[in-house]
C-alpha cells in the first residue's frame, strides 16, 4: 500500500503550493498584456506589439490545452513523481528562456510554450491526492485544482515589481526560477511514484464512522449518478446474491477485501448504475473498462463537449479584454487599464468559490453543478454585452466576478467530474484527450480576433470615425453559444432517469425471483449498519441473510 510520506495536510498544502506556483500561469496574461509586455526596452519591458502579445497568448493556451494528452501518458506511465518534476523543470526553463530574450535573439515564442505545457503535468500529478480524504473526497478535489486560479496572480505580481520598483522583465522572469525550483525539490521528496488509491485509503479510515455520516465513496454523486442501488461484487452463488467477503476468510488479503467492497466504496454503485442478475439490462462499471470504451462512453463525450465550448470563450477573454476595452473607447485608457488589473485580482479572488463547488458537488451533485457553472457564463456574457453596448463600469465588475466563478467552477467541475465517472485508470489520457481538442479548438481565437476587432485600439484617445469592430456581435455569438451548454446537465439528468427506471425493473424482477437487485444502502442508516455488518463479516448479518433466504435486504 502506498502510504504518504508526510502528514496528508502537508501533502495537500504542498499541492496547491505547486499548482499556485507553476499551475496556471499563462492564464494571468491579462495582468501584463498591456503593460509590462508592451513596454519599450529603455522602461524595462520586452518592447511587444499588442498583435504579438495576443498572438504568444493564443498560441500559449493551445500548448497548455494539447499538453496534457502526451503528459498524461506519462503520468499513466511514469507516475506522479516524474511527471510533476519533468513539468516544473519545463515551467521553470520557459522563464530562464524568456529573461533571456533579446531584440537579436527573441526567445518569447518558445519560452512561453514551454511555461505552457508544464502548467498541466503540475496539476494532473497531484489530482490524486484527493484520495487521501476519501470521505471528503469532492471538496479536497475542489481544493487542489482552485489553487489553480491563483497562480493568476503571478503576472499580477510581476507586473506590480516593474511598475512600482522598476524591476525590468529578465530580472523578474529569471527571479521566478527559484519558485520554480523549490517546487521541483517537493516533488522529488514527496510525491509517490504511483498514485494514492481511493480503496487503500478508505480502508485505513474508520469505516464505522464513515458509514454512520452516509458519506462513503467517491466524489458525492450527481443526480446523473446517484446511488440507487447496490451490487456488491464478486461470483455470483448458485439461487442467492453474489457472494460477499467475510471475516472467517483468514486467507483472504486486503487487496481482495479492498476490490471486494467496491461496491461500498466506489465502482457501479457509486455510478448509479443500477445491476439485475438474470434481467435484460446491466451495464459494465465503466471504472473497470477499457480505455477505449471509457473513451466511447456517454459521461465523457458530455463533458468533454461542456470543457472546450466553455474554456474557448473563457480563454478568449483574458487574450482580448484589452483589445475590446480601447476598440469601445467608452473608458479612458487610465480606466481601462485599471478594469484590466481588476479583472486579474477578481479573477484570482476566485478561488474564494472553492467552499461553493465542492459543496455543490457534495451535496447535489454533478447536475446541479453544471447548471450553476452555465448560469455563471451566462451572467459574464451578458455583463460583457451590456457594457458594450451601454457604457458603466458595474456590469463590468458583475461581469468580472460572474466569469471569476464561472472559471473556478469549470475546472474543478470538469477534474471532478471525470475522475468520480471513470476513475483514475486512465484518467491521465483521458483528460489530455480532452484538452487536446479544446487546444485545437483554441486556435480559432486569432480568426475571431481578426474578425471582431477594429483600429480604435491603436490610439490612446478615441478619433472620429475609427472602427470600434464587431464585438458586440461576437459576444452575442459566445452569450448563445454558452446558453446551448445547458444541454449538457439535461441530458445528464434524462441519464439519471433511465437509471432509475431500470432500476425499478430490476427491483420488481429480484422481488419475483428473477434476479436480485438489493436496496440502496444509503436510504436509510439502518441500511448503513447492516451493509457495514455484511461487509464486515459478521455473523449476525449472515444468520439474518440465511434467514430470509439468501436475500438482501
């Protein structure tokens, strides 16, 4: 058994210390795209122009999005431990290479590409930690990836040092090096060459509590996946339920115990996937499929969809919020640069909505979840267009905090979502998949960008008929797109009603004998206690079982 090395807190702390550090640093950009970067070389900046700021950014966000495909292999391969060093090592040599550049030798392009493909490795390596508090599993989730939005702070930071001190560009990216490297030092000492189990750590906890708290399992289920029924595993007995583990089976070892209860503590029951014995419908636990049937399922094909519909618009904001601030001209460019800066510090306040997704994931689950996240994109898009076409600096704050939320809650959502649904067999591939194609998908920014935006931009004050663009219209675009994502969480809901329905026929067969389909232990706490004395071997159990035949009840 994989045991942590260091109290799990530390483990916990340290991640989010990583993910903070070397996570999601692109994803600041917005912090310096129209300030340190655009600065000439006598006031310390790299002498950018706006068009090569947002082309490095588009191109940075496509790297980071197709990254994790071949670093998930890796990490399936290799471990966190290598893939968490191999990708701050990555992060670390991108700004060594962009405090290098120089007007004979422009480095910026490469630089930023590598600081892009290490962010995800760095936080697909720790994702597993969340295994170490199985009862709470959803929350530590939700946790570790919003550290993620703080390391949108970094560029903040950097871009306060070159204003308020005049630190220059190359001082503050080569400085950086040493985060870099602490956070690779961790990585070597703490991270373990595979990752944490969720059945090896919920069985060191004390399951009679666990059960008494109905909190057992994976992340909380959605409504998509609720907890129907239970199917415990194992060969079925000739006339009677599958057998179970008991406790006079000296010879049985934790690792048989372990994948055993996994109808306990993960597996079909914690999917919701409701199992008849002799009836017409059962379906494999997906958990245990392969990979290219995980890869073919109805759960990852939703949110797959719901990830790059999502993160397009998301990341196309951060590239273009200061191109579509001066094409408007409806504030003054102090002003703009200020919403600017404002925007990256409510972005990184965030995080503060970690409490709120996991407890929406804990508590009602995956649908109500997605709804939330939708509504939130909804609420920015409308914010951004009202601004657009009526002026004022409150729907752009509302707008800020609405997409601060919307982003906190997508990510976690999405992590969560596929981990809790397919597990961590192949979870490595199967989120690189998935951001593999919202990277490709990211390369439809620049296009975009050459359609909306005008020439009001290239001036400082706004001239008489100059083009302020089509922003408008294209936020209109991502308002309906956005909208459509509403879909998705129905759909996961008409999931949840066919489960249910065939869950009820199981029922009605196991009660004529056709098949056995026992009750969902989380019903009721007295159903707790008697799964836990199943599960636990007790011999009262298996009387009263005997007693009635060989049936659950």
């Amino acid at each position: 058994m994989t045991k942590p090395k260091v109290p799990r807190m530390a483990m916990i702390l340290a991640a989010c210390f990583q993910n903070l550090a070397c996570g999601g640093l692109i994803f600041g950009w917005a912090a310096i795209s129209s300030s340190l970067l655009i600065a000439s070389n006598e006031e310390g900046g790299p002498a950018l122009s706006r068009d090569a700021v947002h082309r490095l950014f588009v191109m940075a966000t496509s790297i980071n999005f197709t990254a994790p495909l071949l670093l998930g292999v890796l990490l399936d391969a290799y471990g966190p431990r290598f893939c968490s060093a191999l990708s701050i090592f990555l992060v670390g040599a991108g700004f060594v290479l962009f405090s290098a550049s120089s007007p004979s030798l422009p480095t910026h392009l490469p630089a930023v590409i590598l600081i892009a493909f290490g962010g995800p490795g760095v936080q697909s390596s720790i994702i597993h930690l969340s295994n170490l508090y199985p009862a709470s599993k959803a929350t530590v989730t939700s946790v570790i990836t919003g550290s993620f939005n703080l390391s949108f702070f970094i560029f903040f930071i950097f871009d306060r040092l070159w204003d308020q001190f005049g630190l220059t560009y190359q001082v503050i990216f080569a400085g950086y090096t040493t985060v870099c490297l602490f956070a690779l030092i961790l990585s070597l000492f703490l991270w373990p060459d595979r990752p944490f189990s969720f059945q090896e750590q919920a069985l060191e906890e004390t399951l009679p509590d666990q059960l008494a708290t109905a909190r057992i399992g994976p992340i909380r289920a959605p409504s998509v996946f609720k907890k129907t029924s239970f199917a415990p595993t194992g060969p079925p007995l000739a006339g009677g339920p599958r057998s179970l583990p008991s406790a006079q089976g000296g010879s049985d070892s934790k690792d048989k115990n372990a994948k055993e209860t996994t109808g306990l503590l993960g597996g079909s029951a914690a999917l919701g996937r409701p199992t008849s014995q002799g009836g017409s419908w059962e379906e494999e636990d997906i958990k245990e499929a392969s990979f290219w049937a995980q890869l073919r399922s109805a759960p990852f094909l939703r949110v797959t969809i719901f990830i790059v519909v999502a993160s397009f618009w998301a990341n196309f904001y951060i590239g273009t919020i200061d191109v579509q601030l001066a094409d408007n001209h409806m504030l003054t460019p102090a002003k703009q640069n200020f919403m600017v800066r404002l925007f990256t510090a409510i972005t990184t306040a965030g995080v503060l909505g970690i409490p709120v997704v996991g407890k929406l994931m804990d508590s009602y689950g995956f649908v109500a979840t997605a709804t939330v996240t939708v509504s939130m994109a909804v609420v920015y898009s409308l914010g951004i267009l009202f601004e657009q076409t009526h002026g004022g600096t409150l729907p752009l704050i509302v707008a800020f905090v609405a997409y601060a939320l919307f982003r906190t809650f997508l990510f976690t959502y999405f992590f969560a979502y596929l981990a809790d649904a397919l597990g961590f067999r192949f979870f490595g591939v199967l989120a690189g998949v998935s951001f593999l194609i919202a990277g490709f998908a990211g390369l439809l920014q620049s296009p975009l960008m050459e359609y909306a935006q005008g020439d009001c931009h290239l001036t400082s004050t706004a001239v008489p008929g100059c083009d302020s663009g089509k922003w408008p219209r294209l936020n209109l675009y991502q308002l309906l797109c956005l909208t459509l994502l509403y879909l998705i969480p129905v759909l996961d809901q008409q999931a949840a009603s066919k489960a249910r329905t065939a869950k009820q026929v199981g029922d009605r067969r196991g009660r004529g004998g056709e098949g056995v389909v026992p009750r969902s232990p989380y019903q009721t706490a007295s159903g707790l206690r008697q799964q836990q004395a199943t599960y636990m071997g007790s011999s009262d159990a298996k009387g009263e079982r005997q007693g009635k035949g060989g049936g659950l009840v």
